[in-house]
C-alpha cells in the first residue's frame, strides 16, 4: 500500500500534475508522446505512460533515434542475455557512450532514477559544460551522485530542466511520459531528406549529406557511415555518434561533440569536443578530449586532455597540449610544441616538447575533522561542523563533501572551496530505525578530481535506553542467489555483492520488485524482492510490556513530540500505545491492539510525524476508514470492509497482516481520530 499510493501521488504532486490511468496521456506530454510514437520509439498500443521508465526502454528509445549501428560486447555483464528483447539496444547504447554498468551489470530492468535519464539524455544530445552553480535553486540538488552534477547542471543552465515546487527529486523514479518529454524537447525533429530540415531549432539527421543551409540550433548525427555538410553554419552543436563527419565549404558549428567511435574532418575553425570512446580528428583547431583522440592531420591551437590518451600523428602538429585530467598521456610522432601538465599521473611522449609542471596536488595532506555541536536523539538530529586543514595548491577549486548518518546518505555540498580552515555545518538524524543502537556514527568524505578523504565521529546516544528489555520484530529474510546491494530502491548506487545464503533482516519493501535489508555487519541497502526466500514465522511477543517498562523506554530515549502526545506502535507486541505528557515526562494513557504489516511487506520502522487524514481509502473491491497518515501511505485504520458493505474482509488483529499500515478496532481508532493532534510524533519499533 505504501508504496502504490505514496510514492506515485507524492511525485505526482511534485510534478504539479493529475496522474493518468495507465496508457492515459497527459496535456503536457501529448506532442512528445506523439513524436515518439511517429519515429518507433513508443509502442502506441502499450504506452504505460505512468509507469517508471527502464534502463532498457530509454536505450531503446535512443537507438531507434539515432539508428545506432555500432554494438559493443556485453560479455562483461551478467544480467542482459543475448535472447532478450532489449539486447541490441544496450549493446548500442554502450558503444556510444550513453550506458556505463556498474559491479558487472547493466540493470536493464531497473526503474530509471531522474538524475540517470538526464544524465544518458545529456549524454546523447552533447549538453554539457556547466557547474553546480546552476543548481542552486533547488533545494535537494544535494541528491545528486557526483557523476550527475554536471550533466543536470548543464541540463538546468540550458533550459531543458526546470524541475518543480524548487526541487529536482533525482532520486524518484522517470516515467515514461517524463523521459519522452524531455527526449523530444532535446531532439526538436527527425530529418530524413535535406529539404525536410526545419527553419529553427535543433534536428536528429539522418541523411547522408546537406549542404548550403544555415542551422538555427543543433545538428544530432544518426548512424550513418558518413555524413558531409558542404558549406552549412550550425549555431549550436554537432554531435557525431560513430561513423564520419567531414565539414566543407567553409561549413562552422559552435561545437562538435562525438561519442562512441567517431571520424571528423573539419576545416580547422570548429573545437571538437571528444566526449566519450574513441575520436579521430583532422583539419586543425582546438580540441578538449575526455576519451581518447587521434589527430591524424592538420595544426591545432590547442589540445586538451581531461582523461585517456592522445595520439598526434606524423601529419598532425599542436601548438599547446594541456594535460588537465589525471593520468592523461601524450604521445605520437607529431611535433607538440609545448605541454603543461597540471595534474598527475600524467606522461608526455612527444619528441621535442617544452613541458612546463603545475601539477594540482589534489588532496593530498588535506585532513577532515569533525567537531559535534548537538549529540542526536530519535527526534533530533545530530549537527556538527565538518572543517577542512592541510590542504595545498592553488585557489579556485571545488570538491564535493558528502555525509552519512547511521550508514545511510544524509546530504552533500557541491562546492565546498579547497582552501584552509573551510567548514561546512551538517545534520544527520539519530538511527533508530530496525533498532535501537548505542552509539550514533557520522562519516564524511570530501572528493575531488577522483580523489577522497574521509573522517568519522561516534558520539554515544542515550545508553539507559539499553537498561531496558524492549526490543522490535525482526523478520529474518535469506538470500536466494548471488545478488547485489544497491543504496537507492531503483537498483543505483551498487554496494556490494551478497552472498548466496545470507540470512539478513528485512523491514522495507517496494511492491513486488524491491526489498531493503540490513546485514550483520549493519550495513543497509535495496535488492531484487525475487532475490529473497522471506521467513515465515511469527514473531510476536504475545506478553506485553508492563507499564514502567514502556514508560522507562519512551522517556530514557528521550522522545519529543510538537503536541501533548506520544504513540508508540510495537511491532514486538503488536500494539499501539499513546502517552501524554505531564512536568516533562511522557506518561501511558492508552494501550491499543493492533495488526502491522506483515512478513512481506512489513511497517517501517523509525520515528515520524501525523501530518493528515482521510475519511476512508477505496481499493476497489474493499475499503478502510479514517486512515490517519503518519509515513507516505503507512496510516492507522480499521480493519478492511468489503466493498459496497459493513462486512469486514478480514478480522485479524494482533499479529502482523496488512500491507504495512497498522489496522485498529474501530473503537480505537475514533479515540485517535479524536485526540491525536496533526504533529504528534509517531514511533514504530
């Protein structure tokens, strides 16, 4: 229940739209939906255009865009198999450039978080070159993996990405009305014969030749082997995806981009941009590589490295080189006639060259500490001030600071300047989730040009709480086969591999397709729901606590609430309890029976807050009354009815049942209708 209805409407809501029916379309996205059903790239009979995009779907889409013909080999990675559908489609993708697997495996079947798909989007369409400052307005940018930042920055600079309500939310899920959207507001149209090219705006171009014409936007080259352009003027970008461009008759672009294994013979007055594989470049100008380039003919100005290797041949020549990406390398026999070499790792093996060394030290001798300014309790977080020593080289440079509480992300600053005595204030909340835990550990790192360094601090929190006998359900859940661990619900942001066997705990769930478990060693991340055999046993502690004991338990944690009031849900005992406040103490008012999730789709633990209510939730076929919200679609309720009567459908209580809400008597539940005031903290534990 959680999941269907929480998330979904949540990003519904953040969208600012009405979310369609299945198939349904939306005004927003209609003309984009149309173009990609016109060009193949959505199967108009099943467009399931609310549901989360795939990995798979957006590299199909692409593909038939762009009619990509190069294909890599996937030998590398264990779950795309030669027989599937999407197969060629990846193969392609990751030719070009636009995929890049992780722990040995593309996830093609993972929900596309928002932050991938304009990354890979990005990608495809050459938009780049704009910094974390673009991102200033919104106010979970800090979200953002590091390897997304400049894409989306770029994405937002350049008006493609305007996000909603001040907010990015690159962590939930694209749909796929939302990938089409943008596909289509970056492709602009799809030009098969030169006449057909629009007046304005960018094309993809899918014919072979085009000449005398000025371009009002940007060029995006399909798969063709070749492509001339005779005497035209591209304002914007020309991005080669393989195969050759060669530039005539003075024809100019503001840039050309390449990806995947791309020729380009120019005039000598375009930069070329090499963005990704493997480039060959004649005719001369400034090139910035961040793969590997061959300049096989003609004088360049200057010749920039960010990473990979640069070949100039015997017929090439280079004013400057910069090698400005570590462990970049210069080689060949044409003549370079000066280097400078600005980070390590890098070699220079031209004959000839003057190399000048102003070699970034990176972080090396830099140190973390951390200083706490506020210990965390379940209601309130940990603050510290995080500040930076022995840093060296010059000024003018960014890393990124990222911090962790109890083992999971809890922000990240995106630029925080390489300079002496720089802090950064951070917050992270207490971990109380699944259980309760003596001490309360914060980790930072700091990263910068592919670098790192971190520090932690472990401050205790609240030890009488462990005088206590109170404990919380643990559903043990073993590992069916070889899997991974990933940090996000989509499947991103691998961990680790777990074992085959492995028998961990598990208390949240995504549907059918995700499960979230913590191992022993407490680390805590998302794998395949199907990646699991998930025990069956009950785990109620059928004896209550007694008074004092829940008393003892609420009060030495030392449990805030911004009202009089206080509910405890024990999954251990399946109740909820609900304490009044008196001279700062928490006191028990009421004891209730409940029924919480169950095994396989347990109530999430954690400390939260009632924020709203509905008179009744209708799931077609039954019905729950006054369903009060205290964690995305997770609410106290009654029992479930059946449509249409006042017959329950099922009469459980006291043990674990529902989809993760926790069900009441209906007495029970009109007392919290009553008194719970909006803002009472809710614990579940």
């Amino acid at each position: 229940m959680k999941r269907t209805i929480a998330w979904v409407l949540l990003l519904a809501a953040l969208l600012g739209l009405a979310l369609p029916a299945a198939g349904q379309e939306v005004v927003w996205a209609r003309e984009a939906v149309d173009f990609c059903v016109e060009q193949g790239l959505l199967d108009g009979e099943n467009l399931r255009l609310a549901e989360p995009a795939t990995r798979a779907e957006l590299a199909t889409m692409l593909t038939r865009l762009l009619a990509l013909e190069e294909r890599a080999s996937l030998a590398a990675y264990s779950d795309v198999l030669p027989a599937a559908w999407y197969y060629d489609a990846m193969a392609a993708a990751v030719a070009a450039g636009l995929l890049e697997g992780e722990g040995g495996t593309l996830n093609p079947n993972g929900d596309l978080t928002r932050e991938a798909a304009m990354t890979v989007l990005a990608r495809a369409f050459g938009v780049a070159g704009s910094d974390a400052e673009a991102l200033a307005g919104f106010s979970d940018s800090w979200q953002l993996d590091d390897w997304a930042v400049e894409p989306v920055a770029s994405l937002v600079a350049q008006g493609y990405v305007s996000g909603s309500g001040g907010q990015l939310q690159p962590q939930a899920p694209m749909t796929r009305q939302e990938a089409a959207h943008l596909l289509y507001r970056l492709a602009g149209a799809v030009v098969r014969e030169p006449e057909d090219l629009p007046e304005t705006g960018s094309a993809v171009l899918l014919a072979d030749a085009l000449e005398d014409v000025q371009v009002e936007g940007s060029l995006y080259l399909g798969g063709q082997a070749e492509t001339v352009l005779d005497n035209v003027q591209v304002s914007g970008t020309i991005v080669v995806h393989g195969g050759t461009l060669r530039m005539t008759g003075g024809s100019t672009a503001g840039e050309i981009v390449t990806m995947g294994q791309a020729t380009v013979v120019t005039e000598g007055n375009t930069p070329v941009r090499v963005a990704g594989g493997r480039a060959t470049v004649s005719g001369g100008g400034d090139v910035t590589a961040e793969g590997d380039v061959v300049l096989a003919e003609g004088t360049f100005a200057t010749l920039t490295l960010l990473g990979g290797e640069a070949r100039v041949e015997a017929d090439a020549a280079v004013t400057e080189a910069r090698l400005a990406g570590r462990d970049s390398r210069l080689t060949g026999e044409g003549a370079v006639e000066q280097a400078l070499v600005t980070k390590r790792g890098c070699r220079v093996e031209t004959a000839g060259t003057a190399v000048t060394e102003e070699v970034d030290p990176g972080l090396a001798g830099a140190v973390l500490t951390i200083a706490v300014q506020q210990e965390p309790t379940p209601t309130r977080e940990m603050v510290a001030t995080v500040t930076l020593s022995g840093v060296t080289g010059p000024d003018g440079r960014y890393g990124t600071l990222t911090w962790y509480g109890g083992g999971s992300l809890a922000g990240r600053q995106l630029r925080v300047p390489l300079a002496e005595g720089a802090s950064v204030t951070v917050t992270a909340p207490g971990d109380y989730t699944g259980r309760v835990e003596a001490t309360q550990t914060l980790r930072v790192q700091l990263t910068y040009d592919g670098e790192s360094v971190e520090a932690s601090q472990t401050v205790n929190q609240h030890r009488e709480q462990l005088k206590t006998s109170v404990r919380t359900l643990e559903v043990e859940a073993t590992v069916r086969r070889d899997t991974g661990l990933y940090r996000n619900v989509g499947l991103t942001g691998f961990i680790r591999t777990v074992p085959a066997g492995t028998v961990a705990v598990y208390y949240d769930y995504y549907g059918t397709t995700y499960g979230k478990i913590r191992l022993d060693d407490g680390t805590t991340g998302w794998v395949r729901w199907s990646d699991l055999s998930i025990s069956s046993k009950d785990y109620v502690q059928y004896t209550d606590y007694s008074t004092e004991e829940k008393e003892n338990f609420v009060n030495s944690i030392g449990y805030e609430s911004d009202t009089a009031y206080l509910v405890w849900v024990s999954l251990l005992t399946q109740k909820v309890n609900v304490f009044r406040r008196a001279n700062g103490e928490w006191y028990l008012l009421h004891t209730f029976a409940c029924c919480s999730g169950k095994n396989t789709t347990p109530t999430e633990g954690g400390v939260f807050r009632y924020h709203s209510r509905q008179n009744y939730w209708d799931f077609g076929s039954y019905y729950v009354n006054r369903p009060m919200i205290f964690n995305g679609g997770h609410a106290f309720h009654t029992r479930t009815y059946i449509k249409g009567t006042s017959r329950l459908l099922d009469d459980t209580m006291g043990r674990p049942a529902s989809q993760g809400c926790v069900r009441m008597y209906d007495a029970d539940v009109n007392w919290l209708w009553d008194n719970m005031p909006f803002g009472t903290t809710v614990v579940v534990f």
